[in-house]
C-alpha cells in the first residue's frame, strides 16, 4: 500500500486533457499553414523562372512573400537570402533605389536582428535610409526619419560599432530632420511635431550623460560607451541651451491646440525645473518649482495637483523613456524594500535596505548604487525645497 501511495500522482481531468490537445492541434495547424504558404511562393517562383527567367520582374513579389513566410516560421537564415536576391532583382529592373526595395530591406533588417547580426541589420539600415531618402516623400519621409532615430537609440544601448556617442547625434539629427518635415507639411505648430520633439529632448538627456531606461523599458547601470571625449564635451556644452528650446517648442504647440491653458504651463514649467536641476542649475530650478508653487497656491481647487506635482520628491529625469529609475510598486509585490530621504538640494540621504531576500543582494546593491546617485525634484512647501525623510519604496528588480 505504502508504495502504491508513493508512486500515485494526480490525474489530470477530461477538460485539462482535451484543452491541451486542442492546443496541440492548434499548433501543428498553424505549422502546417505557415509551410503551405512557403511551398505555395516557391511552387510560384519556379513557374516565374521557367517563362520568364532568373531576372523575371515578377519575382520580386513572390521574394518578399516567400521571406516574410519564411520569417513567420522562424527560418530566418532562408528568410535574409530571399529578401537580399529580392533586393539585387528590384536593383537590375527599376535602378539602384526603387519604393519595391524598402519592404524587403525592413524583412531583412527583422530576420539580422532575430539571428543576432547586429552588425548586419546597422549595414542594412543604412542603406534603408539611402533608398528612403531616395524614394519617400512628405510626411513618409518624416515618419521613416523617425524610425532611424529609434534604431540609433537602439544601436547605442547595444553598443553596435566603434563610435557609439556618435549614435546619438545621429539620433537628435534624425528627430530635427523629421520636425522639419512635418512642419512643412502640416505647419509650425501642428501635434504632429509633439513625437519628433519629444525625441529631441531625449536624445538631449542622453547627450548629458543620462544611463538609465532603455528602450526595453529596462534599466541598466553602465556609463556611455566609448571614449569620445572631446566630441562629448562639445555637444554637451550645448546639451542645455538645446534642451530648453526644445522645451519651450513643445509648450507652443500644445498652448496652440489646448482648452487648458493653466496645465499646459505648469507642465512646461516643471519639465524646465527638472531640466535646469539636471544640469546643476539650482537656482534657476527652484526659481521655476516656486512658480509652480505659486500659481496653484492661488486656486484652492488645485491643491490636489500642487500635492501631486510638488509634495513629494521625483527622481529625474521625469520623460517616458528616459527615466533614471522605475517606478516604484507596492510593499507586498517588490523583492526589494528601500527606506531613504531626500535633502532639499535633490540629494539622496540614508539609505536603508529594509527587505531579506539574500538572493537578490548584487542586483540589489546595483539598485542602491544608482539611487544614490540620481538626481531627485526636492518637496516644495510654501515655494521653498525642504528635506524628506522616511520614503519607503519597493521595486520589482526584474526591470533592471
């Protein structure tokens, strides 16, 4: 009997059994799909070859369709060859830069990532650019700068070729151009230029020597890579100047399209607080938090805002994808739990690791590592930055 009890295990019932066949059928179906779509475009190729020969215009299609099936069934070696013969065959029929190229190219770039040849998919997005520079008109001109921008940022994280400051350059470029492009289409003030501004002053945080967020929405610990220092200096002495135009460009449009004309100015003042305290222009920042400060303190009705703008300590930068720290969560649901303060000048003090999950204590150590060293909005009481003391935030360390 004792043995009979050891080797038992729970049955699973009748609908745990019949759903995970389902599943399974599901599965080998959409398998078997994906492989009828790829033999269907090589079935069609081989009839294009046999009338119309290797360089048959009509190929090209078929190519592209045949990669993309490819790629869904995650061959992506077979997959970067049938785009790259699509790409040569679109060259020989319609010249070195054809609208026919760019959907091949975008297939190729996805399948040189999916393999983890970086290297490759950067080489291919510069050609990309090229042909889109080539092809693309107005506002498709303006979202594709936009796409290269994302990909520098991208490279930059990865550490892709020798000269990574360079990528972010590269990436403020590519955002202006693209403003450009969209004021001349749509006007100096259209909410369309809001993306391509937003991503200016990114670019301009990560210019300062911002390392935080990534575009994973991870965060990472590391400095900017490589060595360039001279050019760095130059554009981070100019880091400033640019970045508060930039702030002031995304206040005029959104005053220009706005019933709320109050929220849009305590919104352009507090990102001009927080971009003046980052770059040590203390100040100028408190000057600017005690406008704030101000201007609620005249209506009682927003006292609720002034609480949740000003009572209590922000780290910076506070701009989606580029924040210096996750947000924190709730006690219960963290791994790691953090007691500290925040001294009128932005300056963490007294830090206190409160949890006792010993697993966690180098990444937990990297965590400490950066609060301590991130920058932080001081409370602001009656205009003036005064010390916080007791802040207890929890943070779920996958993120980092």
């Amino acid at each position: 009997m004792g043995t009979l009890l050891l080797c038992w295990q729970p049955i699973a019932s009748t609908q745990e059994l019949d759903a995970s066949q389902t599943t399974l059928e599901s599965e080998e179906s959409a398998r078997e799909s994906l492989m009828s779509d790829v033999r269907e475009y090589q079935r069609r190729i081989q009839d294009i070859e046999a009338s119309g020969g290797a360089f048959a215009p009509g190929l090209t299609e078929d190519l592209l369709g045949l990669g993309l099936a490819l790629q869904r069934n995650g061959d992506h070696e077979q997959a970067v060859k049938m785009f790259k013969r699509g790409i040569h065959l679109s060259r020989v029929n319609e010249g070195l830069y054809s609208r026919r190229q760019l959907a091949l190219l975008q297939g190729e770039i996805s399948s040189h990532i999916a393999l983890g040849a970086f290297e490759a998919a950067d080489e291919r997005q510069r050609y990309l650019y090229r042909v889109q520079a080539k092809t693309l008109s107005d506002v498709t001109r303006g979202q594709a700068l936009m796409q290269h921008a994302l990909w520098q940022r991208q490279a930059y994280e990865a550490g892709i070729g020798e000269q990574p400051f360079t990528r972010l350059i590269n990436m403020w470029s590519l955002y202006r151009l693209a403003l450009t492009e969209f004021a001349q289409v749509d006007g100096d003030t259209s909410p369309t230029l809001l993306p391509p501004l937003y991503g200016m002053l990114r670019a301009q945080y990560l210019i300062s020597g911002f390392v935080g967020e990534t575009t994973t929405g991870q965060f990472r610990t590391g400095g900017v890579y490589g060595s360039e220092e001279s050019q760095q200096i130059g554009y981070r002495s100019q880091a400033y100047k640019q970045g508060s135009a930039v702030i002031r460009a995304i206040y005029d449009v959104k005053i220009a399209h706005s019933d709320n004309d109050l929220q849009d100015t305590l919104d352009m003042l507090l990102m001009l607080g927080d971009w003046q305290l980052w770059h040590g222009k203390r100040n100028e920042a408190m000057a600017t938090y005690a406008e704030i400060d101000g201007e609620l303190a005249k209506n009682e009705a927003a006292q609720e805002l002034r609480e949740q703008l000003l009572g209590t300590p922000r780290p910076l930068p506070r701009l989606t994808g580029v924040r210096s720290l996750p947000e924190p969560i709730s006690e219960q649901e963290g791994v790691l739990l953090l007691e500290f303060g925040v001294s009128d000048r932005g300056r963490v003090t007294d830090v206190v690791r409160l949890d006792d999950n010993v697993n966690n204590n180098d990444k937990a150590g990297d965590i400490i590592s950066r609060l301590r060293r991130t920058t932080f909005r001081p409370r602001i009481s009656d205009g003036m930055p005064v010390d916080t003391e007791g802040l207890r935030w929890a943070y779920d360390i996958s993120a980092w």
